[in-house]
C-alpha cells in the first residue's frame, strides 16, 4: 500500500480545522470564529498548495508506472488501496485510487489527499459549494413531501446522514462544429374565389452552413455516478468558476476523475450536435412547414478543461435496486428517483376500493 501525502489548513489563530464554508465562499474555523478568504489561505499555505505542482507520474503502455515492476492479480488490490495517516489522531485510514478528499472516521478530521492532484489529475477550475447542508436537506425533504408512497425510511434520520458533500470531477468542452443543412421550405396560402376554395404552395431551397462554437458543455468524469442524474441537476453557472485551490475541498469529500476525455467524448460530440442542430433551425423561420433532405455535424476541433463541481449526494438501496439523489450545490437544484413503497401503494389503494364499495352500499340502501 501507498502511504499518501495528506494537506490541512489549521486557523491561524487557534490551530484548529479550517472548512470550507458555503455561505461565505471562505474556511471558517468553528471554534475560534475565524475567517478567511482563498486568495489568503493560498498565501498562507502555499507549500500545501504547491504538492499539487510537482510532477505527474508517467504511465507505461500497460497502465504500469514507469520504474515500478508489473504486478499480478493478487498484487493489485494492494497497488490500488491506498493509506493516509490522519494528523490530527494517527489513525491510517484506507481509501481507494478515486477518492481526493475525505474525513477521518475516527476524529471526523477533513482530510485532502493531495498526492492524487499531481500532474494530470490536478483540476484546472472549480466552483465552490453555496448549498449549505442544511438547505439541501430541507430541499431533500420538500422533495419527499409530494411523493405519497416513498417507504419511510427512505426520509429517516438515519438516511438523512447519509447526505453527503461531493466535489464531482467533470470534463468541460468547447467545440467547434462544422455544420451542414439542406432543407424544403413551404409557404402555403388558401383563399376563397366563387365556389372554389383554391391553394397555393410555394417551395424554397433552404441551406444553411457554417461553423458553430459551443462553450462549455460538461460530462461527469465519474464511472460511480448516472450521468443522466448529473444532467438533471444542470445548469451550473460557469461564471463563478475559480482556478482550483485545495482549500474548496476541506470539509467535504471528493473524487478524482476515472472516465477520461476520450471516453466522454462521444457524449460531448452528442450534446454539440443537439445544440448546433437547434441553433440552425432557430435561423429557418418563415415557413409553415420545412422538411429535412440532409444535415450534417462533425466537430473540427475540442478544448478541454477538467474542474471539480459540487454536489450535494445520496444513495439508498432499497428492494435489491439502488436509487440516487442529487442536489447542485451551487443553484440547489435537484432530482432522482424516488424508490416505490409497494405495500402502501396497496393499502391505499385497498382503502380507496373499500371506501368506494362502502359508499355504493350506503347509496344503494337509500335508494332502495
């Protein structure tokens, strides 16, 4: 096992855990009452902030690391889980290859692994949570108060715990798309003359080309988490993003990315096509009716950049089916699929024909 480097940011005045408070976009220190901004704890800390800039270790063809010897399948689950000891108790808490930022579970001590940031794995932007826990919780439970016949336990307490804070690596794009579309276009009129109703149909050659940049399109680079979850609780406002500091990351949990560019891609090549598409038949106006004869898409070229995005997260297992809830830890918008309570479902629905049954009765009885 690898036994990690760690990064912590102390409160200057109290030496106690700084966190990364949403409220304020600051770390904040909870004993002391302390405050401080990024651009001060970077100063402060920045040697912690430079393990990050050190070299990337480079990958042989065969997914080895140069200078290290293969290893056999017995040997793999030690080279992929990893160690890191918490400075605040001494416990060496284990964790596997994806995880960034993570707590102690003995002292609950927010911990940056920041020797998985180095080289390609180090973020170039991130937005900061502006979700505090709590908000997210009450949107989790207004969520579960219009859905009758979730189980019970899916709003417990005990669940409710299991929200969790999540820095979700993602690949933005910037594409730029060679786009080619033929088209009919018809404008009809009718009028009356006489006894004859007559129409007339004019057809146009409708064409359009040109080159189309799209700014920003995102796909989560996380195998663990349904991309279409993800899409759902998009828009995320690009304009708050900041150049990536590990100080975002104290106090909440974070993954590095395990889906790389080039198998995002087709998902990227598929959201530039949708929006390129719109954006041409938005110019075709003035026709009643248009009919495709051809169109084409291909994307000429992509600038990548790979940012850390926030999102509040929940799983729950119910019925041997595993079930995901999503809040945008920047907007607050939220979504997932609530688990059905069978046997309520069928009480009530039991209740419902018993009542209907017991009014007939009544009814019938009156009227006899």
């Amino acid at each position: 096992m690898i036994l990690l480097e760690t990064a912590q940011y102390n409160c200057p005045n109290c030496n106690a855990r700084l966190k990364f408070t949403p409220e304020t976009q600051e770390l904040s220190c909870e004993y002391c009452g302390g405050s401080f901004t990024i651009e001060e704890i970077k100063n402060l800390f920045a040697d912690r902030e430079d393990i990050i800039n050190g070299p990337a270790d480079s990958e042989n063809s065969d997914g080895t690391v140069s200078g290290e010897p293969s290893v056999s399948v017995e040997e793999e689950f030690e080279n992929h889980t990893n160690l890191y000891q918490c400075s605040s108790c001494g416990a060496e808490i284990m964790c596997d290859d994806e995880q960034t930022a993570l707590f102690c579970y003995y002292c609950h001590n927010p911990v940056i692994l920041a020797g998985k940031l180095k080289g390609k794995y180090k973020p170039d932007k991130v937005i900061g949570f502006k979700v505090p826990r709590e908000r997210a919780l009450e949107l989790f439970k207004n969520w579960c108060g219009r859905r009758r016949f979730i189980p019970a336990s899916f709003k417990s307490e005990q669940q409710l715990e299991k929200m969790t804070g999540l820095y979700v690596p993602f690949w933005m794009a910037n594409t730029l798309t060679q786009a080619d579309y033929e088209g009919i276009g018809r404008q009809s009129r009718s009028w009356v003359s006489g006894s004859y109703r007559y129409t007339e149909t004019k057809e146009y050659d409708v064409v359009r080309r040109g080159n189309i940049l799209a700014r920003g399109i995102p796909a989560d680079g996380e195998s663990k988490i349904d991309d279409e979850l993800m899409e759902a609780i998009e828009p995320f406002d690009y304009s708050e993003l900041r150049p990536f500091s590990m100080s975002y990351l104290s106090g909440f949990f974070a993954d590095k990315y395990d889906v790389g560019k080039n198998e995002v891609f087709e998902r990227i090549r598929d959201r530039a096509n949708k929006a390129s598409r719109k954006e041409l038949k938005d110019t075709v106006t003035g026709y009643n009716s248009v009919s495709v004869r051809q169109e084409r898409y291909e994307i000429k070229n992509t600038e990548w950049n790979y940012i850390m995005l926030p999102v509040w997260f929940m799983t729950y297992r119910y019925d041997g089916k595993l079930y995901e809830f999503a809040v945008n830890g920047q907007t607050g918008k939220l979504a997932g699929t609530p688990p059905l309570d069978k046997s309520r479902l069928t009480w009530f629905c039991t209740g419902i024909g018993a009542a209907v049954a017991a009014v007939i009765y009544v009814l019938g009885g009156l009227m006899g």
